[in-house]
C-alpha cells in the first residue's frame, strides 16, 4: 500500500495520476496547504521541504521498513521502477524520459507557477515579472509543442514525462482557454491526456478537497513568505 500525502495541485495530481495508471493500491493523506498542514510534525518527517506531494511505500521492493520519499519528480522515477512501467527499460529510452521529467520540474513547474503567483496572487503587479513569467512559459509550452511534432506522447509511448508536464499544462489551459491557440500538438496532447480513465480518475478524487473554505489571507500566510526562521518555529 502507498501513502500519499498531497493536495491537487499540479505537482501533486501527477502523483495520483501516476498511482492509477499503474495500479497500486493506495491511500490520500490530505495535506491542506492552503491551512498550513504542511507544518505539521508528522508531515516534515516525510517532506522535510515542507512541500506536497510525498509517499510512503509499505511494501517497498525487497521487503524491509517503509520508505518515504518527496519531490514529484523523484516519486515518478521510483514509482516507474517499482513497478517497470511507464518508463522505458533501454540506456536511450530510459535517459530520454529522466530528461523530460527535469525539465518539467526545473523548468515549466517554476516557471509556470511565478507565472500564475505573479497574475493571481501578488499583492500588486508587477509588470516586468509578469512579462518575465509569461514568455518565459509560452516559450516552454513551444518546446513542449515542437517536441510533440508527429508524436502522440512525449517520448513517444506515454510516460512519466508526460504525467510530470500535464498538470501544468492542462491549468494554464484552464485559466486561459487560449493559451493553446498556437500550440496545436500540445493542445492535443492535453485532451488526449485528460481522456484517459486514470486521469479521470485521479482529478475526480481530489475535486472534493479544494472545497474546503480557506480565506485568501491565510492561504496566502501559509503558502508565501517563509523563510528559515519563521518556518522553523512554526514546525517546532
């Protein structure tokens, strides 16, 4: 059984896709950021970045005490080679799948994501960060498109890859239903994506979860202006 302590965010979804796709058992620990449950002592424990999503496997491969792991990125590429699907066994294939995996997490993730903090949340904007944000998050989305020219996934079968880039995708979709409008592979690719049972599947579960009322200015106290100090003494 898998433990999976998240919320349905982008970086947290494609965990849950990833666990319907490939059919292990498992079990949400909700993590209500916008609360900050993420301070929580038994969460740090197992996310000492005191961020989401992070999983405990029981029943880790060749037996033995239950392994708890954060950072999306790193929970894809264990779950991939617990189970020995959706990433490829070869050198070549294997490589071309970890690379499209970091650039989700180093680059469309941050980027995307200060895009969004910079539009929705900023107390003020800021035009230069806006601007910043924007292009550098429409010219990763044309990577992303260029790269899907006469592909039907990223790498050619799905994988990781794509459950890694699609949350981020599919909400900057959902805030600007135009956002695709020159992206024509990637727009594809998107709701080929979201037709898919596990997928549909994955985000149904967490629909119930954002209707849990938080005001704005404690989701914004929990989710922005940490530093070492103040983080600190709130775990303590």
């Amino acid at each position: 059984m898998i433990e999976l302590h998240y919320w349905p965010t982008s970086n947290g979804q494609k965990i849950s896709m990833a666990l319907e796709e490939m059919g292990l058992p498992y079990e949400i620990h909700p993590v209500n950021i916008g609360k900050g449950e993420q301070f929580k002592p038994e969460f740090i424990a197992i996310s000492p970045n005191n961020r989401i999503p992070a999983i405990v496997d029981r029943d880790p491969q060749g037996g033995g005490a239950p392994i708890a792991i954060f950072e999306s990125g790193a929970i894809l590429v264990y779950l991939a080679e617990k189970t020995g699907t959706f990433m490829p066994k070869d050198l070549r294939g294997r490589s071309e799948v970890l690379q499209w995996v970091f650039w989700q997490v180093g680059g469309l993730g941050p980027m995307a994501g200060q895009k969004g903090h910079f539009l929705h949340s900023a107390p003020e904007p800021i035009p230069y960060a806006i601007d910043r944000y924007t292009k550098e998050t429409d010219r990763l989305l044309g990577v992303l498109d260029r790269r899907l020219e006469g592909r039907a996934f990223i790498c050619g079968d799905y994988s990781i890859a794509d459950m890694a880039c699609y949350g981020w995708v599919f909400s900057q979709q959902r805030r600007e239903p135009a956002v695709l409008a020159n992206f024509p592979n990637a727009r594809r690719w998107v709701e080929a994506i979201k037709a898919r049972p596990a997928t549909v599947a994955a985000y149904a579960k967490g629909e119930h979860l954002t209707a849990q009322p938080v005001s704005e200015e404690e989701r914004k106290r929990n989710l922005y202006g940490q530093t070492a100090a103040n983080t600190a003494s709130r775990i303590g």
